[in-house]
C-alpha cells in the first residue's frame, strides 16, 4: 500500500506540476510547500477519510493551478493511518522526519489525532485536524488546531431550537459508543444552561434490532421532546419504534445521521424529526446572502465534477483545513513558526464548514453558525425557520 | 401495566428472533454434534438477499422468501462440502474454528457484495401497529411468531413422522451404528447443514424489517442466538424456542425495570445463573443421558 502509494503521489505530483502552465516556470524555480496528510482511507472510517484525501488532492491540485503559493507550488504527502492510532502515529514521525513537510492536515478520527497531537508540539509543526472530538483543541496547544464542529455546537443548536418552543422537560437515548457518550456528556452538562431537565436518560447499543423498550420508559417520564444521539443504523432503528408506539413530541436526532442515508433506512418513520448540520447538506436551500454559499457551491460542483460522487461534509473538513493551511502559509516563507502565528490570526475566514475566528483561546474557530437546523419533510430536508 | 404490557411485546417479538436462530444452532447440533459459528452470518445472508431481491428486483414477496432460502441453503451445502467433510481429521474444536473461520468469510465476501452501509425494507404488511392496552404490536412481530410456530411445528412432525427424520436422528444419536443399519449418514449430515442454514435464512427475512440490515449485524445475532440455544438445552427445538423466548423478555424487562445500560449483563447474569442451576439447559435434561 505505502509503495504505491508513494508512486500515486509521485505520478500526482508530477501531474499537477505540468498542469501548472503559465506558472510552470515560476514553479520549476521555487522549491515546492510539502504539507502531509494522515486520514483513514481504508477500514472502519473510510466514508471519513476517502473523501478527505480526495478532497486535499482536489484542492492541492486547485492551488497548484493558481501558481502555488508566493510561487512555490504544494506537494500532498498523504499516508493511510485506517483509523488505528500506532499508524498514525508511525506516519506522523515519518512525515516529521523523512518527508520534512512544513504542516500536516488530519487524522480524521478522534483517537488517532489525539495520539499524534504530542508529536506535533514537541516538533513545532502546525496540525490541522479533522477529527470532531473536544479534547484536541481543548486545552489548546500552541501547534494543534481543527476544522471540525466540536459536539458543543451541535447541543447548542438543538437546545437553542427547544428553548424557541418553551420545552422545559426532556428524554435522551443515547448509542453506547464513544460518540454517543459524547454526545450524552455535552446533553447532560448544557441542559440547565438553556432552563432543560432531563427527565429519562436510556442508551443502546449499536447493533439493537429494537429499542421499544427504552422509549417506552423514557415514554412513562412524559418529557416534551426526546433527542436520539447516534450514527446509523441505530437512530432510524428507533425512528421505527417512535412511530410504532404512536409518540407524538418532537424528536430531535444527531448531527450524526445528517446524510441521505438516514431518510432511506427510517423511510416515512424520519418524517418531521429535526436535526443539527453542518451547511453543507442543505447547501441549495440556503439563502444568497449566506457567507458560506458560493463556497459550498463551488466545492459541491468541484467534487462531484472530479470524483462523480456525492459529496459529504467530512470532505469539507480537509477542504478547510487545506485552505487555512495555505492562507497561512502566503508570506510565511515555509517558516513553521510564522504559519502557526498565522492560523491563530485567522479571521473570518469562509469555509465549508463555517466561519472560522481562530484565536489563542480557541482553536476551533467556529461559531454556532456551523450549525443550521433542518426538518424531514416529505424525505427531503428543510431548513427550519421558526 | 401498561408498560409492563411494552416491555413483553418487546421482549417477544426480540425473543422469537433470538428462538429462530436458537432453533438453527440447536438443530444442527442435533444431527451432527456441532456448534455452527456462521449461524450468524446466514441470518445476514437471508436478510440481504431479501433486500436485493425484494426490494432491489421487485420480486413478489414469496418469491423472493423462497429463492433467498434456497440461495442460503445451497451456501450451507457449500460450507459443508468445502469445509466441514474434507477435514482429515474431524475433531470438534477443528470444526467450530473453521466454522468461525466460515463465518468471517461470509461476512467479508457480503460486504464486497453488499457494501458497508445498512439497508432497510418495508413490512411484509402495511397494517397499522395493534393497539392491545396501551401497548402496540407490530403486525411484523406476529409474522414472525407465527412463521417461528411453523418451523418449530414442521421439525417436529418431520423428526417424528417422517423416515428421513427419523434417519437424522439415529444418525445423531449414533452415526456409526446409523450407516450399519443403512442410513446414509453423510448426506444426513449435508441436509442437517442445508436445513440449518434454511431456518437462519427465515430468521433474517423475518427480521429485515423491524430492524437495518448490514454485512456485520450476523455476529451480534448469532451470539445471541447460541446462548438461547444454550438456554433452552441445545439440541431440544421446544428448548431453543423457550430459551430465545426468555433471553428476549429478560433483556426487556432489564431495560425497563433496571437500566438500558446494563441490558445485555442482566441478561448474561441470568444465563450464568441458569445454567450453574441447570448445566444442561432449561429442557436439555434428557439430552444429556442419550449419548
């Protein structure tokens, strides 16, 4: 796998310096920017990190297009850690060490990130990750910073949309993984924030054929709504049971099921259950004076151009980082010290994801307008309004 | 009660599910004395081809049971030709691992053939769930209670009633002795395995739609499966059917009255317990003096 990859990359790179033309002299002259990238490609989590590598060697080959950066062109150096955090953190050293790169993008999963994040600060070279997990950039660390929503904005959103309806009483079935202990960690902890109790707190697992059970107890607690944190296929597992016991409060399910692939499995079961997302899923329907709409536009069609298939949102979150990467690194001379300083200036900067405002206390840089959230109406989404 | 009323519903529409599977383990062992690892992994292959032909080719219904059924049967036959009969030397724990080993194969050749992402289809009918106090039923729970009663009912009127039946089971009891007196043991065994693989097949069909179907959801099943067979006195198709019966309504009360956290231990306690009461299962008694 690596040796082969490592002739794609050469054959890719090779490419994408031809492809440079007019600039292709200016290139020749400037030694190029190696920025390393680190995502799970194959395994568990490749409908993470397939479209994240595609993503980067898009947008790589976008820029290079462009002229490079100060007229130095970029050089993906991508590895496939499968999502086991020793991989990555053998390919992190070797892109320290033996590749020399100047930054790096990803890994695109939690624990693979936080084994590697170590690494990157005792090397002083800056780590744009895009794996959602919390603790990567909190506490911050000088080197380390994110592209993807923190679950805190996502328990804000839906919170936020309660409160609207005076919901003072709530149940929550949670999946027994580490996204869903996540999620149950941030309901739990925000509820009074936004005047919410938390009357019934059930949980399953990720393989239960049924979970009539748990909602008919969080039924007997009588709360005003329930919110579903999981992945598929769980969350539409209990889409069914909802509608098979005939509960009527509004039910409010994750950022996790945010994918087509959710209406297709829960069918007429998901219809008017709301959800947090990310923009990038109900890109057509935003409005024109959307910030980030002609940037979804253009990496929705760029995408789907190149590689012929759906887009996602986790795409978006290599998409970002490659983008503050190279805005950083415009005047930095391939300094890693300047870069860094300069992703921690970044301000308003119009990404898939979000707006980002990085500053020395927050190194996530999104605001609550990551999120939207949207109804199932009719199989489709719908931005909701009121 | 009217909870109470839930928890049971739920219990046994899981619980029949769990019986299905039970019945698919326990009625190989019976013939062969074999504990079939890739149980599992033939309720996935029902399920999955049921989504293919059902709801991928619009076949009706019946047809698409049947040919499913056949195509996981022939998989059974398969398995036993390939991989159990040329063993040299047939020693039990040889035959459980390569059944373990069967059953990661099935499961990574369906998702090559299937993919990662789970599937779903609709309810064999579309009738509203019933109302009974309170509590609601799904009309596919009782499809698959009612189909359950069915293949409990025709194995046991073909292990009574019929010659062929009668022949598995001597040849169970002693596989030797069986082929003196003229009973062809190994295609005995070759139809205990298509059979088996037949009645996971339903299970999966019949499941389909309550729940998502996926290339990885036979190992969690199968597990399950093989301690209501374990429960009930492997090798006893009434001990398989009280034993999922139970797994299923422990696990629902559990939830209901205790904690959904804590599901699967209270119902694995209560398996421990059972079986350091009663080793030999709930009905597996006089199974175990007949070797």
């Amino acid at each position: 796998m690596r040796s082969s990859a490592r002739v794609f990359l050469g054959v890719l790179a090779a490419l994408t310096l031809t492809a440079g033309g007019p600039f292709a002299s200016a290139a020749r002259a400037a030694e190029p920017y190696k920025i390393g990238g680190i995502f799970s490609v194959t395994g568990p989590n490749s409908f993470l990190g397939d479209p994240e590598k595609k993503t980067m060697e898009m947008v790589v080959e976008e820029i290079n297009a462009q002229g490079g950066i100060d007229g130095h062109p970029l050089e993906a150096v991508i590895y496939d850690s499968e999502g086991d955090p020793t991989k990555a953190v053998l390919h992190a050293n070797k892109l320290l060490s033996s590749d020399n790169v100047i930054a790096v993008m990803g890994p695109s999963i939690t624990p693979t990130s936080l084994a590697i994040v170590p690494i990157f600060e005792q090397n002083k070279t800056p780590l744009v990750s895009c794996a959602a997990g919390i603790k990567i950039t909190d506490p911050v660390k000088p080197f380390v910073f994110k592209t993807a929503q923190n679950d805190i904005l996502a328990v804000a959103a839906i919170y936020k949309h309660m409160q609207k309806h005076g919901i003072k009483k709530i149940g929550i079935i949670t999946v027994a993984s580490a996204y869903g202990e996540s999620g149950k960690e941030q309901l739990v902890g925000q509820a009074s924030k936004y005047g919410l109790e938390i009357v019934a707190k059930e949980s399953f697992d990720a393989k239960d054929t049924d979970m009539t059970a748990q909602l008919t107890k969080i039924r007997k607690e009588q709360p005003e709504a329930i919110v579903c944190w999981g992945t598929n296929p769980g969350p539409a597992v209990v889409a069914k049971n909802v509608q098979q016991l005939g509960i009527t409060v509004p039910i409010y399910q994750s950022h996790g099921v945010a994918s087509p692939k959710f209406i297709e499995l829960a069918g007429d079961a998901a219809e008017n259950m709301l959800l947090p997302t990310g923009k990038i899923l109900v890109a057509d329907l935003l409005p024109d004076d959307d910030p980030q709409k002609a940037v979804l536009t253009k990496y929705i069609k760029d995408f789907t151009d190149k590689y012929k298939m759906p887009v996602s949102g986790f795409g978006g979150y290599a998409y970002d980082a490659l983008h503050l990467i190279a805005t950083a690194l415009k005047g930095s001379n391939g300094d890693r010290q300047k870069i860094r300083d300069a992703l921690e200036k970044v301000n308003g900067f119009v990404g898939v994801t979000g707006t980002f405002n990085f500053t020395p206390e927050d190194h996530n840089g999104l605001g609550e307008d990551a999120f939207v959230m949207v109804r199932i109406k009719n199989g489709k989404w719908e931005l909701v309004k009121d | 009660m009217q909870e109470f009323l839930q928890y049971l519903f739920s219990g046994l529409t899981n619980g029949a599910i769990y019986a299905v599977i039970a019945l698919g383990f326990s009625m190989l062992y019976s013939a062969t004395k074999l504990i079939n690892f890739a149980q599992g992994e033939f309720v996935m292959l029902g399920a999955l081809s049921l989504v293919s032909l059902w709801s991928g080719l619009h076949l009706p219904l019946p047809i698409a049971f049947l040919i499913s059924v056949a195509g996981v049967s022939i998989a059974g036959i398969l398995l036993e030709r390939l991989a159990i009969r040329s063993v040299r030397v047939p020693h039990p724990i040889t035959l459980v691992i390569i059944t373990v080993g069967a059953s990661i194969l099935l499961r990574g050749v369906a998702m090559l053939a299937w993919g990662k992402d789970s599937h779903s289809v609709r309810s064999f009918s579309s009738h509203p769930p019933f109302d009974i106090a309170g509590a609601t039923l799904l009309p596919q729970s009782l499809w698959i209670l009612g189909v359950t009663a069915a293949v409990v009912a025709a194995l046991h009127f073909f292990y009574k009633k019929t010659l062929t039946g009668k022949a598995m089971e001597a040849c169970a009891i002693n596989k030797r002795a069986a082929s003196i007196l003229g009973v062809p043991s190994e295609r005995m065994v070759m139809l205990a395995f298509a059979m088996s693989a037949a009645v996971g097949a339903m299970a999966g069909i019949l499941i389909a739609p309550v729940t998502m179907c996926g290339y990885d959801m036979g190992a969690m099943l199968g597990l399950k499966g093989f301690c209501a067979a374990m429960l009930g006195g492997v090798g006893s198709s009434w001990g398989a059917i009280a034993g999922g019966l139970l797994l299923g309504v422990l696990e629902s009360l559990g939830v209901g009255f205790i904690s959904s956290s804590l599901k699967d231990a209270i119902a694995f306690l209560l398996l421990l317990f059972i079986l350091y009461v009663r080793p030999s299962g709930i009905f597996g008694a006089g199974e175990v003096h007949r070797f």
